[in-house]
C-alpha cells in the first residue's frame, strides 16, 4: 500500500514537473529555430541532451556510495528549498501579486533577444543561436533530473519515475514539433503550484528521513504533508487577494 502511495506520487510529481520544465526549455528552442532555422537549434538541443546523459551516467553510480541517511537529509533539504521556491512564485501569481508566466511573450522576448544578437554578430554565427538551445535544454533538463533522483531515492522507484519523466518531455516535444509554438496554453502556474505542493511535501518527508524521523503510517505520511502544503498554500493565496482587495478599496 504504502510502496504504490509513494510509487504514485512520485510518478505524478515528476510527470508534472517534467511537463513545466520541457514547456520552458521547448520555448527557447522553438526562439532558436525560429531565427536561425532548425539546424542551430536541432545541434544545440541534441548537444544539450547528451551532455545531459554524460552527467546522468557519470553520477549515477556515486549515489550508491553516498550513506542513504545522508542522501535522504541533502535531497530532503534541497528539494523543499525547490518546491517551496515554486509554491512561493505560484502563490504571488495566483495571488495577482507578479504577473503569471506567459509563454507566448517569453518565447516572443527570446526572440527578440536572438534576433538583436544576429545583428550585432555576423550573421554566419549559428553557434551563439546553438548555444542558447544548448543551455535550455541542459540547465532546464539538469531540474528534472534533480527531481527524478531526489523524489524515488532509496524507494527502488527510479525506472518508473526516469519514465514518467522521460513521457512528458516527449510528450512536449512531439506537441511543439506539430504546432511549432510555444505551449501558451498549458496552465503553467497551475501545474508550478501543483509541482510545488508535492515536492515541498517530498523534501518534508525526505528531511525527516535523513534526520531518522519515523513518520506515523510511514509513506502515508507524504499525503498528510501534501494536504498541509496545498491548505496552507490555499490559505495564503486566499489572504493575499483580500489584502489585496482592502488597499485597492
């Protein structure tokens, strides 16, 4: 029971996640194609997945080394310090605070941006357009597989989380590949706030573990920490907009 909770949550909180960091990374690279054309950005997003795979297969084989308190209390520490950076933005946003993330004008600000580069460069430089698919791809790439690795660590997990993983990137792709625009209408901030609750409720639960924490019910304890988060997240979202409401009154 408690093995399947785990297994669950782990799957959807790097499902979703994977979907929020593809949608950013296939932006940028969609910028690229557009500017400079489909070689650059092909290049520098394939260079990017590769260099991804080199560091995945390099570490993989450290973390067998590392003692799993250690490893639950570094990944327990860092995850909440992720999710609870995501919840934060999510809550601003939903709140009316900073405005929400749009990818349509993101994708038209890198555009932009490349195309300001090409005229200050010779035109004949696509390795600068390359670079930029290249970096996206790795650094957007690196969060997801920080999250694959701390959300299935010590649980035996891992293969069907990397899937997960690897399906919503896919599934990105394939969507940006057919309709050559950036995912606008994917409700962004939805899934951050969602993919926030959840990875703040894993790094709660992962930091106990490192710290030698027996949770009551075990796994089951990640759901009580989900409903905590997502409440207090609600709450927050909640007082804002009617702090909001009283000023502008």
């Amino acid at each position: 029971m408690t093995t399947s909770l785990h297994l669950g949550s782990a799957v959807t909180a790097a499902f979703l996640a994977s979907l929020v960091e593809a949608v950013e990374a296939l932006t940028i690279v969609l910028a690229v194609a557009i500017v400079r054309g489909w070689r650059p950005a092909g290049f520098g997003a394939l260079a990017g997945i590769v260099v991804l795979a080199m560091i995945v297969v390099a570490l993989g084989p450290l973390l067998d080394h590392v003692p799993i308190n250690l490893l639950q209390l570094t990944i327990g520490i860092l995850l909440s310090l992720f999710g609870l950076r995501w919840l934060r933005k999510s809550i601003l946003r939903a709140a009316g605070i900073i405005a929400l993330h749009d990818e349509a004008t993101a994708f038209a600000s890198e555009t932009a941006e490349l195309r300001e580069e090409e005229r200050r460069h010779e035109p004949h430089l696509d390795w600068l357009a390359g670079l930029a698919s290249f970096k996206a791809v790795l650094l957007e790439g690196l969060e997801v597989v920080f999250i694959v690795i701390a959300v299935s660590a010590g649980r035996g997990v891992l293969i069907p989380v990397s899937v997960a993983a690897l399906a919503a990137c896919l599934l990105i792709a394939a969507a940006g590949f057919v309709v050559h625009r950036p995912l606008a209408r994917i409700p962004e901030n939805v899934l951050k706030f969602a993919v926030g609750v959840m990875l703040s409720a894993f790094g709660l639960f992962w930091t106990g573990e490192g710290f030698g924490v027996a949770w009551p019910g075990s796994d089951l304890a990640i759901l009580a920490f989900i409903g905590l988060f997502l409440a207090t997240g609600l709450a927050a979202v909640a007082l804002l907009k009617s702090r909001g409401a009283v000023l502008s009154s």
